[in-house]
C-alpha cells in the first residue's frame, strides 16, 4: 500500500467543555482528490485549522509524508512551518491581500521558498536579483495556469469573486506544496465558475502531482472529482468511501445528504 502523504490518527479538539473533534482518523494518498463534508457545526474547518496550525490540537497526531522523504509529525507546529513541510490551504472567507496586485499575492506565497535573508534584500546582490526574477517567473506561470495572467497588474480587489478565488488558490500553488487544502473553493461561485473550477481542480492534481484535500458544500462537485469522501457529523467521522458508498451509506443520508432544509456546511 502506498504511504499516505497525511495521517491524521485520533484528532481531538476539545473547547472547554466541548469537543468539536473526537478521535478523528483521516488519510490522503498521493494522486487522490479528497473531500470532507458533513453538516453544519460538524467541525470540519476545525479540522483544517488542527492540521495547518492554527489550533492546537487537544489530541492525536498528525503526520505527513513528502514524496521522497521521511515521515514527519507535525502536530501542534505553528501555520508557517506546516507550509514549509509542504501543507498549503485557502480558507472559507477569501484572504487575499486587497491593495497588492495579483502578481504580488502570489509573489508572497512563493516568498517562503526563497533563500535571500535580509541582507541580501538589502544589498540585492546577484543571486538576490536571480532569485527575484525567479519568484516572478514563477508566480506568473501559476497564474498563466490559473487564467489570471491577463490580471498580473490589477489588484486583488478589482477581481470578480471567482477569479479572487483563483488567486487565492494560486498563492497557496506559489508555495510548492504537494499537499493542497481547499476550504470550501466553489462558495459563493455560479455553475460556469464552479464547472471550472472542477477542472482546475482536475488539472493540478494531474498536471502537478498535488494531492487535494477540500471541504465543500456543492455536491455535484465533491461526487464528479472526489477519489474517496469522509464524513464528518458533531466531531466523528461516521463514514468514508467512494462516491458511491457515501450516497448509499444510511449514515450519511440521515446526518447529511438526506437534509433538504440544510444543504450547506461550515
């Protein structure tokens, strides 16, 4: 069996007396297209934010492999040195940065790759110089990617939302990752949108060898792109499976599926 590029192995997250999270276990091999649903309220963006560092975990472990290394544990690391190991994410609540242009954001994503400290910022040696020229390459093939190339010099606020989407999901690409989280990606988007982001999504996988592992509401989505899907309902997985088993697991159609009234997660 292939060695997972993340294990997640009896995730806790307890908020005093609440545990949003319980013994939570989760993997995702490399080439997959993961997805993590589940109800309102499940905890699935606490999920996210127990594995990139935002929250620290009651609970549990968290381990990830990068192609052609050793297994690392990076449980309770702080956000930027879980993007070092190669973990980027997007969030539900788009956080680009407004008044930068849209070669600039992802510049800064590509930023935590670079080797130039402060001194070489400030004398902007040779390889200083090379290794600028090199950060705008590659932001800007990125973005010749993501069909944001015509927009390099706009600023980020003057996009349309779906491309804003785009480039935030550029900026995490910026940072090289092999492991791509996505929080909600088609939220807010129309059916064009959404239908390519679906490709994009595709491609990345495809073209990159990026993993993907997202939290979405759109079904549609999540069942046409998704190699397994998890469930997540009051803190416990209560199933995973292909798109097949999910919709015919009783389980899912009661906590999540089954609920006309509420099709929306968080």
């Amino acid at each position: 069996m292939m060695e997972p590029l993340l294990d997640v192995k009896e995730l806790t997250m307890d908020f005093g007396g609440l545990r949003a999270l319980d013994k939570v276990r989760l993997q995702v091999l490399p080439g997959e297209i993961v997805a993590l649903i589940g109800p309102n309220g499940a905890g699935k963006t606490t999920f996210f934010n127990c594995i990139t560092g935002i929250y620290k975990p009651t609970g549990g472990d968290v381990f990830v492999t990068p192609p052609g290394k050793k297994q690392r544990r990076i449980s309770g690391m702080k956000t930027h040195r879980v993007t070092a190991q190669g973990m980027a994410r997007t969030f539900q609540n788009i956080r680009l940065f407004p008044e930068m242009t849209v070669l600039e954001n992802v510049m800064i994503g590509r930023h935590c790759r670079s080797r130039a400290g402060v001194l070489g910022a400030i004398l902007r040696d040779g390889t200083t110089r090379r290794e600028e020229k090199d950060i705008v390459d590659k932001s800007y093939a990125i973005l010749e990617k993501m069909g944001l190339a015509g927009e390099v010099n706009e600023l980020a606020k003057n996009l349309p939302y779906g491309a804003q989407r785009r480039l935030e999901i550029a900026r995490a690409m910026a940072t090289s990752p092999f492991l791509l989280l996505l929080d909600e990606p088609a939220a807010g988007m129309n059916p064009r949108e959404t239908d390519a982001l679906e490709e994009l999504i595709r491609r990345i996988c495809n073209e990159d060898n990026i993993a993907v592992l997202m939290i979405e509401h759109d079904m549609r989505i999540v069942m046409s792109i998704s190699s397994r899907i998890y469930v997540l309902d009051y803190g416990k997985m209560i199933a995973t499976g292909t798109a097949v088993e999910i919709l015919a697991n009783p389980k899912v159609i009661k906590a999540y599926l089954g609920e006309e009234d509420n099709d929306e997660c968080s």
